[in-house]
C-alpha cells in the first residue's frame, strides 16, 4: 500500500490573500462589464433614480404601508442585482476554472502568493475537478464559512470544496511555504477594515437603542 501523500499544503492566510486578489480582479472585470447595463437602464442618473423610486414607492408611502414601500424597492432593485450577481458568477467561474485547470494550476492570485491547486496526490487536477470545485464552493459558503475555516483547522489545510473535489492547495515551493510580509499587510488591512466597520455598526446600534429607550 503506498504512504499517504503529504505534499506542502498551503496555510489558511496564504489561501485568504491569494482568494482577496482574485475577487479584486474578477470585480473589477464585472465592473467594466456591467457599466453599460446600468448606463442603459439609467441607473447611474441621480434625478432618473429619484424619479423612478418615487414613481414605484411613493404610493406605498401615502397609504403608510411602509413594508409595501420595501417590497416595491426591493422588486425595483431586484433586477439589477440579478444581472450583477450572474455577471460576476458567470465571469468568477470562466476565470478560476480556466486558471486552476491550466499548466499553472492556479489563478493569477495564487500565482502571486505561491500557491496551486493539485489532486488528492499531489497531481495535476482535471478540469472536471476544478469545475466541480468551484461549485462545491457554494456548500463552503452556505455553511457561514464554517466550509472555508477547515483549511485552518484540517491538517491536510484543505476546505470543505476540496474534499468535495478531491483537490488540494498546496506550496509551489515547500522551500517557500511562509507568508510574505506583502500578505500579512494585506491580511491586516482586511482585519483593521472590518473592526472599522464592526465599531460603526456599533455605534449606530448603540445610538439607535438610547433614542428608542430614552
């Protein structure tokens, strides 16, 4: 029976970094591609969008039925989150399926950081691997990130997609396997954004219970 493989799996914060850059990318490509959409619908027209929420929910709003008036917006909004929702699935699935089942291996992120996708043993990984992979991303997702988090705890380092998958993360370089310092400044940026965000949500909670209260 042969050994199981150990190979040089990649660390959470590596896989974080490299995933960071990718979203960068494939939002800004998303961005470029849905610009005329939102041009045409008139969306990027102040006065046009005044008119258009006034003309869908100042009804709602006469008859004070406020949860109307939500729903309406909500409807009136729907569409173009749906055209920018399966522009970025859409452009995010060409992008890491074509990367990750290149000679490469990996994404331009990955590239960068150091890191490639392989089989259960260290291999190539087919590219009905990579496609099944991204999907199996939904289920890393839909359990709060809990499916993502097991590349942190797993000794394999590898999230709940990849089990799914049969693929792994690991080192181009074992050699090179720790973070460098432009990771961990990226890392701490994200970490210091979300405790900015975390207090403003805080405080606004906090100002909004003393005026209910008091």
């Amino acid at each position: 029976m042969n050994p199981p493989y150990r190979g040089s799996p990649a660390g959470f914060w590596k896989r974080y970094v490299a995933y960071f850059i990718d979203v960068m990318l494939v939002s800004f490509v998303v961005q470029i591609l849905t610009t005329p959409v939102v041009l045409v619908l008139g969306f990027s027209d102040p006065k046009k969008i005044e008119a258009m929420v006034e003309q869908a929910v100042k009804p709602a709003l006469a008859s004070d039925d406020a949860l109307g008036a939500m729903l309406l917006l909500g409807q009136w909004l729907g569409g173009l989150m749906l055209i920018s929702t399966l522009a970025y699935a859409l452009v995010a699935g060409a992008y890491f399926v074509y990367c990750e089942a290149s000679p490469h291996q990996a994404t331009l992120g990955k590239r960068l950081i150091g890191i490639k996708v392989t089989d259960a043993q260290g291999a190539r990984p087919t590219r009905a691997q990579v496609l099944g992979r991204f999907f199996a991303a939904a289920l890393s997702w839909a359990t709060l990130n809990l499916g993502h988090a097991l590349a942190a705890w797993t000794p394999e380092r590898r999230a709940m997609h990849d089990y799914v998958a049969g693929t792994r993360v690991e080192n181009v370089d074992p050699a090179q396997a720790r973070m460098p310092l432009w990771g961990w400044v990226i890392v701490g940026a994200n970490v210091a954004l979300f405790l900015f965000f975390a207090l403003i949500c805080a405080l606004i909670a906090a100002a909004f219970l003393m005026d209910a209260f008091y």
